[in-house]
C-alpha cells in the first residue's frame, strides 16, 4: 500500500449552543465523513469554497484539532492514538506551511531566531556552529541570501516572509507537507515564484504535499489529483487536469465554469450557478448540494449519496454523475 | 535621517534586483517619534529627577530629616529652610527629599509585586480559558472590589503599620488590573497563525505562552505599570495619612501631610510642599505614560 | 468626448518622515458606456488612482502634484470639496473593496440605499424607497422587499455586495468605480457580481471603471485595460489586443506567471525579484530591476508615454522608434 496519509471516515462537529445553561441548539459539520488515500510522491489538491472544511481537514490531519469520530493513518500508523511525546516526534514528518505569511511568523523573532527555535522545540542536539551552517543552508535552499537571517519579519517582502515560512517547515526534512493556500495572500508574479519554488523542492526531497487552494487554475497546475469538497463533505476526486475537462459531479462542473480565464476568447456567456452556499449550520439529509444543483431529483434530497471509487484514485459522491461510469 | 520634504526614494539606489530588504530604522523612527513628543519628554525629565533625587538625598538635603530642634517649629519657609519646619522643627526641604525615597520604593516595589502577580494569574487565564479563566476572573474580580485601605488595615493587624505593609496592600489589590490587560491581549493574540504554526512544530503550551504569546502581549501592560507607579505613590500618600504606612520618623510625603491638617491655616507649607512633590511626580509618570502609548503604538490600555 | 481622462498624474503622501509618491505617470482614458480595466499587483497605486479620481485625496494626506483629471468636460482637481460634494454619489460613485466594512452595521440596509438618493435625487421618502427596491430588483436581488428591512450582518457575502453596487448606482452616477469588488468572494459568487456589473453597466450606459488584480476578470468583462506597475501605467488600451499580443515586458511576463485552467504543465514562468514598496521603488524605469530586456538606459531615465498607431500607449523605450509627440 503507497498511501502514505490515509483519512477514514474523518468527521469534526462543532456544538452550537446558546443560553446561559449552554443548551444544544445544533451541529456545524465542518467536516463530515471524510475519506481519501494520499499516495507516497503525489501532490494531492484540495478545492473549495468558504465553509467546504478544507482548513479544517488540513488541522485535523496534523492532529492540531481532535476529530470527533473517524481516523487518520500516517504510514499506516494511526494518529489519533499517539501520546504527546509520540505525536511531537510525528511533527518531524509532517508539517505545514500556513495561509497567511504576514502573521505566521513571530514578529519578535529574528528569521534565524525562527528557524533555530525548531530545533530546540524538538530537542535536536545540535552544536551552534552547525546549526549556524543548517541554517544558512535552509535559507538558500528556498532562494534566500544569508544575510536574511538577521532581520526580522517586517523587513522581508510577503514572498519572502513565505520562503521563511516554507524553510521553517523543511527543517527537519519532513516526508509530508500541508500547504494551506500558501500563495493566497501573494501578488501574483510572487506566486509564481513560490510555485516554483515548491515543485523544486519535492522533487528535490521527495515530499508529498497535501495543496489546499481556493483556486482552481493553480491546482490544476500544480496537482497531481484533485479534491472537490462542498460544505464538510467529498464530492469528487479526480485527476487535477480533468477539472476542467471531464468533471462528473455537478457541483466540480459549476466551479470549473466559474473560473474566469485570462484569456478574452474564453469568454463566459452565462452564469454558470445561481445563489450561495448556505450556512453549515443544521444540514438536512441528504446530499449537501441538492439546493443549488441543477440536476437535483427527489432520491438527492432524501439520502446523501456515498462516495464511490469511478476508476483508478477517481472517486465521486452523486447518484446522477455528469460522466456514467464505464 | 531625511530632510523634511524630501522625496523618500530608494535609499540605496536601484536596489539588488532580486531580494531588496525593506529599510529598517524602527528604532531611530520610535526614538524620534518618543523625543518629538515633548510632554512625553517632560515625563521623563521628572522620573529621572525624581530618582536622582532619591539616590542622592543624602547630598543634597541640608539637614537631616529627623533632627527635630523644638525651638524652631512652623516657621515659614526663609533662607535657611527653604520650606519652612513642621511641628518639630524639622526642615520640610529635606523631609520632601527624603521622601522620595519612600515614594519610588514603594511605588517601584508595589507595582513590580501587582505586575508579576497579574502576569502570571492572567496569562493562565487568557490562554487555558474554560472554567480556569472563569475562576481566576472571578477572583480578580473580587480582589479588585477589595478597598485597598480595608486591606491595608487588616495587614496592619497582622504585620504592624509600615511600608511593607503598605506595599503588600498595594500589591495584594492591584494585581487584578494588570492580569486583566494581559489576559485581554493574550485572547486577542492566542489565534494569530504563528501560534498554531509553532504549536505544529510540537511546541508546548509553557513555550508558546513565555516565548511567544507574552512578548507580543506586554506592550499594553509596561504602559499600565507605569502610570501604575504613580498610582502607588498616590496610594502610599492616602494610607500614609490615615497612619497605616511609613511611621514617624519616616518622612513619608503622606504622613506629611497628615500631621500638617491640624495647621493648615496656619502654616500651610507643610502641607504644600509634600503635595506639590507628589503631584508632580504623579504627572511625570502619567505624561511618560501617556508619550509610551504613542510610541508604542498601542490600542488598548484600559483596565477596568 | 471621453466620459474620464487621465493624463499623466503624480500624486504624493506626506508621511512622518518626508514625502511618498505612489503615482507617477497614470494616464488613461474611459468612453462612456466602456468598462475599463485597472489592473496591478500591490504598490502599483490602482487604489489611490481611484481616490484621486473621487476628491478623496486631501482626506488621506495626499495631494495631486501634476496630471490632470477630466471628467465630462469638468476639471475635477479644480473642485471645492462643495462641488465635490454634488458629484461624489451623484455623477461619480466609487465601490470600496471591502463590503463587510461598507455598511453601517446599525441602519436597515435598504435605508442605507435610500440615504444616498435622497441625497441627491429631489424626491420623497417613499419615493425613494420604492426605487431602491426597483433596483435591488434589477440586480437579481431575491424578495427585495424583505432584504430591505435586514441588517448587515443577517446578509450573505454575495448579497452585501449587490447592496453595496446598489449604493454606488442609487443616484444614477455616469461613472461608476469598483474597487477590488469581489476578492473576498467565493469564485461561484464571483462569476455572478462580475455578471451582474456587466449587465448594470450594459442597461444604464454608464461608464465602469473595474480595479483588480485578477487578470481572468479583466479578461471576462473588460473593453480596455490599463496595467500598472509601481505607481505607473506601463501598458493601455484595448483587452484583446493587450492580452493577445502584450507590449510591454511586464505585461508579457504578468501574462505568463498566471495559471489558467487547462494550461500544460512547465510553461508557468515567474517574475524574479520582488514588487518594490513605495518606498523602494526604482530609479529610471520602475521595472527595469526585473525586466528580461533591459537597457542601460532604463536605469536613468523614466521611459515616457509612448502612443502606438492600434491605440495602444505603452511605456517602454523600445517603442521610442514610434515616438510622435507622446505625452
């Protein structure tokens, strides 16, 4: 089995409670059974709107949220029975590089005072000489000078705050890495750069990367398959290239038609859906797209339907997929 | 430095083409921006005044503050004394300067006592949350409807009047201020990205809270401790003249002027005199205080 | 006669420590009913370009240094804040970014419409207020009547922004500016409000002025985009043009780090180098530190607006050849 991440029925609900006794009014699903495989060397996609979990799912992966029910394999070790000594150890082989640079660096630290501060959290004995030349070495792995390491965070560039974001989440030579938007807060020809950057560095140290992104192109690029999520749960996963060309859930369809190009010939005549996505709070049965979907039929509204394996990695949850299976 | 109305450019010229670094003169702009502000400056010309003249009162007071010479009691401030004497025929001059001492002793010591006390009760409170931070909320809340006089009175009892024991009346009551500032940013700031980012790198909650959390967090609380001291020293005044702190012949500017409400018509300098220091040292703490909001940028120092 | 022109414009901010000049050298021009495109990454200066536009300067401590602003025929860096106060709203409106903070959280938000008709528009209350449901109408907004007694925060992110559009277009302006008006929107909901300014600007003929760092929204709605770079416009004029057959070497290079849906893998290329600040900006050409065809003559000298015959102006040396009494 090459699965290096496997996610089994993974659900996170949050209470909802009001009045001074804390009464239950109601459930948000953030997540709600949830379960894919993220194979050894694949950069695995995750796409979606506000409120589809995807952030959610990315914490509860690392464990740096408790799940309420389902599991969650890291090398076919199971996560969520690790103790804490166990799970600090764990934090060597996975990582993440957060959405925002602007604040995911301390603002008291220096860049190599936020660096070096890993390896005292994770207790690796390590003389100051070699730590200096890790350090120095990090830096330039993700293209930045050693003269870097002496200032702090308001001196760099957002790109730049980003490449110290991603070196504090090499350090100690991770297998796998969460990415979570990593590039949403970039302007857009620092993006690229980072995109870059990254796809050097997996190939350099054979990561395998779980990309979460709201945007769609980028995941298409960059991405090996993809994740469709809508409000906690899975609706599709496919090949990242066949997002835009062969989506079989309609809810995929509708957001790869949303998706404006930069190019005047591809014009959109119409809109492609109508209305919002509702609140998370208190879903009916059934599938969560049933509303907005323009295929929705009695059968949608009653049970939610589950997700079945269509070909090879390929997954999608509807009764009525754009695209029959063979 | 630049001149005023010059364009700000590019300092080094066309700059490294591939990784420019922003300028940094954070600490000659926080400088300029404390000095520019003169009330602020004033603040410190006081505190610095107010501590050499507690350091050096031995040189610079021309009479000791206890000698007492009956024959010369209340005479009105002249030549030899400055201030005039009291009811012993002690000089004021130098019991005022004397007094200082007093003043930044308890103000120093009460405030670092209520600072490291609300430091530690509130950061626990704002970081852990749930029923901790109900319970220690709830007794700072109490703590702080504790008139400090009551408390003062009940320590006198137990440990006799006295500086120590205005201190730990200070002390015992006015930590809850400050553990309500720290607790308030520590809520503000516990959900910033480079908290759970350190978290994931198997951080706990000891390192995140003393390394992390509390240095971005004390901005607002250095400010409050420093208006704080001279809180204090209104606070040492107050019970000082009801007779519970500093006791003769310990020159406390309080007790000053307690013993001085018999004559006030009279001979009113024994009672302008101590007032006027301690307003003054009062106003220069609050001036730094007020110049160290600006500086520091700070959005919230509210306590209560 | 064109509905907006700007020519050449400077401004600067006095800051603690001297001046900044975020603009230098925009110049563009808007047709009526045309939707024009502004389109920069940040430090480009497309919103100060925009508060320039509105009067808006002198409340942020900047001022226009040179450059001029026409719009309908009126120079508006000659308006009294008392002119001003007749055509902000009235003649031309201006759609902040962020629709969260656009509204009063405490009034009803079809009242909010209403105070800017009744503002400028000679009619009643209940005129007023009809009107304002006719428009929610009009912008897809579903039981208008029952959106207009809700606040803020009952709304969805989608429906504060078609309020906020109705807002901008309440007194019935001929300009209208959106300033990055869907970036804090979900990419379904995006597709809809871009539609829907399309279709405003199509039935009222009025003139729209897009601001965005999106290249595929400017490629959906746009008639003419100008791109910026630094506080300049290095590149105007028509989107198809432009986006076919790009000019200048940052919009080519702008064009080539964007990922499009169902490109091939290996062709996205980076710029190198950082987006100056402000107060980094280059001597000379403000790119020239990142451009792929440099001359040393880019790092002294600013290149000058330069009209090519398909109506394109772009502001890059290699196009001296062409020069015929530029700007």
């Amino acid at each position: 089995m090459s699965s290096l991440v496997r996610v089994q029925n993974l659900s996170k609900y949050f209470p909802v409670t009001a009045g001074l006794l804390h009464r239950l009014i109601g459930t948000i699903k953030a997540v709600d059974d949830v379960t894919l495989n993220i194979d050894r060397g694949e950069i695995l996609g995750v796409v979606g709107e506000s409120g589809c979990g995807k952030s959610t799912l990315a914490r509860l992966i690392l464990r740096l949220i408790e799940p309420t029910s389902g599991s969650i394999f890291f090398n076919n070790q199971n996560i969520c029975q690790l103790d804490k000594l166990q799970l600090r150890q764990l934090r060597r082989r996975m990582q993440m590089v957060f959405q925002d640079p602007y604040s995911a660096l301390d603002p008291r630290y220096s860049t190599f005072r936020s660096l070096a501060e890993i390896y005292k959290i994770q207790k690796v004995d390590i003389d100051y000489q070699e730590l200096k030349d890790r350090i120095a070495k990090l830096l330039l792995t993700v293209g930045l000078k050693p003269e870097h390491s002496n200032v702090y965070p308001h001196q760099l560039s957002g790109g730049q705050k980003q490449r110290v974001v991603i070196a504090r989440a090499l350090a100690l030579t991770p297998e796998f890495v969460i990415l979570d938007e990593p590039t949403a807060a970039l302007d857009v020809s620092v993006q690229a750069q980072v995109i870059l950057l990254l796809q050097q560095l997996r190939d350099k140290f054979n990561l395998t990367y779980l990309f979460i992104s709201h945007d769609l192109a980028l995941v298409d690029y960059f991405c090996n398959r993809a994740v469709v999520m809508y409000l906690g749960r899975v609706v599709e996963i496919l090949p990242a290239n066949k997002v835009s060309s062969t989506p079989r859930h309609p809810y995929t369809k509708a957001l790869a038609d949303s998706v404006f190009v930069a190019d005047p010939a591809a014009r959109k005549e119409t809109v492609p859906i109508e209305g919002e996505v509702p609140s998370p709070f208190d879903l009916p049965n059934g599938c969560v797209f049933e509303a907005r979907c323009p295929y929705a039929r009695n059968v949608c509204r009653e049970t939610a339907p589950t997700l079945d394996e269509v070909g090879d990695g390929e997954y999608v949850a509807c009764y009525f997929p754009l695209i029959n299976p063979s | 430095m630049f001149k005023k109305r010059e364009i700000i450019q590019n300092p080094a010229g066309a700059g490294n083409p591939d990784l420019t670094m922003m300028p940094s003169g954070q600490r000659r702009r926080l400088w300029r921006k404390f000095t520019a502000n003169r009330l602020g400056v004033i603040g410190v010309v006081i505190i610095i005044g107010l501590v050499g003249v507690a350091s050096l009162s031995d040189w610079l007071a021309p009479y000791s503050y206890k000698e007492q010479e009956l024959s010369a009691m209340y005479l009105a401030p002249s030549a030899e004394h400055w201030m005039g004497t009291d009811e012993f025929g002690r000089d004021v001059l130098s019991r005022v300067i004397y007094g200082s001492r007093i003043s930044v002793y308890v103000g120093v010591v009460s405030v670092g006592l209520s600072v490291i006390l609300g430091l530690f009760i509130g950061s626990i409170a704002g970081y852990y949350g749930g029923w901790i931070d109900h319970a220690l909320t709830t007794i700072a809340d109490l703590t702080w409807s504790l008139p400090e006089i009551l408390v003062a009175l009940l320590l006198v009892a137990i440990i006799g009047a006295g500086v120590e024991c205005v201190i730990l009346a200070i002390g015992l009551t006015y930590w809850a201020q400050y553990a309500r500032l720290i607790r308030g940013q520590i809520l503000m700031l516990k959900n910033e990205v480079y908290v759970e980012a350190t978290r994931s790198l198997g951080a706990n909650d000891f390192t995140i809270l003393f390394k992390h959390l509390l240095p971005n967090a004390i901005g607002p609380v250095v400010v409050a401790a420093t208006i704080g001291v001279g809180q204090a020293i209104v606070l040492e005044a107050t019970l000082g003249f009801l007779g519970l702190g500093a006791q003769p012949p310990l020159p406390s500017w309080g007790a000053m002027m307690s013993s001085g409400t018999a004559y006030l018509f009279i001979s009113p300098w024994v009672i302008i005199f101590p007032g006027l220091a301690m307003m003054i040292t009062v106003l220069g703490f609050n001036l730094f205080g007020d110049a160290l909001v600006d500086v520091m940028d700070i959005k919230d120092t509210t306590t209560s | 006669m064109p509905l907006l022109q700007v020519e050449s414009l400077r401004v600067r901010f006095k800051m603690e420590e001297g001046y900044v000049e975020p603009l230098d050298g925009v110049s563009f021009e808007i047709e009526p009913g045309e939707v024009m495109g502004l389109v920069g990454e940040t430090g480009s200066g497309k919103s100060v370009t925009a508060q320039a536009i509105m009067g808006l300067l002198p409340f942020i401590n900047g001022e226009v240094t040179e450059g001029r602003i026409i719009f309908m025929g009126k120079d508006l860096l000659s308006f009294s804040e008392e002119q001003w106060q007749k055509y902000r709203g009235a003649k031309l409106s201006l759609i902040s970014q962020n629709p969260m903070t656009s509204l009063d959280p405490v009034y009803r938000v079809g009242d909010q419409i209403v105070e800017g008709m009744l503002l400028h528009l000679n009619i009643s209350r209940s005129e007023a207020r009809q009107q304002a449901m006719d428009l929610m109408a009009s912008l897809h907004i579903p039981n208008p009547a029952g959106v207009y007694y809700q606040y803020p925060h009952q709304l969805s992110g989608g429906l504060k922004q078609r309020i906020v559009i109705a807002m901008g277009l309440c007194a019935g302006p001929n300009l209208l500016i959106a300033d990055e008006p869907t970036t804090a929107l979900d990419v379904t909901v995006q597709a809809q409000i871009i539609a829907l300014f399309k279709e405003a600007a199509i039935q009222r003929g009025i003139g729209l002025l897009l601001i965005t760092h999106d290249l595929g929204v400017i490629a959906q709605i746009c008639d003419k985009v100008a791109i910026m770079y630094a506080g300049t416009v290095v590149e105007f004029g028509d989107v198809v043009s432009i986006f076919n057959n790009p000019r200048h070497f940052y919009t080519k290079a702008l064009l080539q780090c964007v990922p499009k849906l169902g490109m091939q893998k290996g062709i996205l290329r980076a710029i190198p180098g950082n987006v100056p600040s402000v107060q980094t900006f280059p001597d000379g050409c403000r790119f020239h530190p990142r451009c792929s065809g440099v001359e040393p003559i880019c790092r002294l000298q600013k290149p000058a607006n330069i009209h090519l015959e398909n109506g394109i102006n772009v502001a890059c040396v290699k196009y001296a050849s062409h020069l015929k009494g530029s700007a």
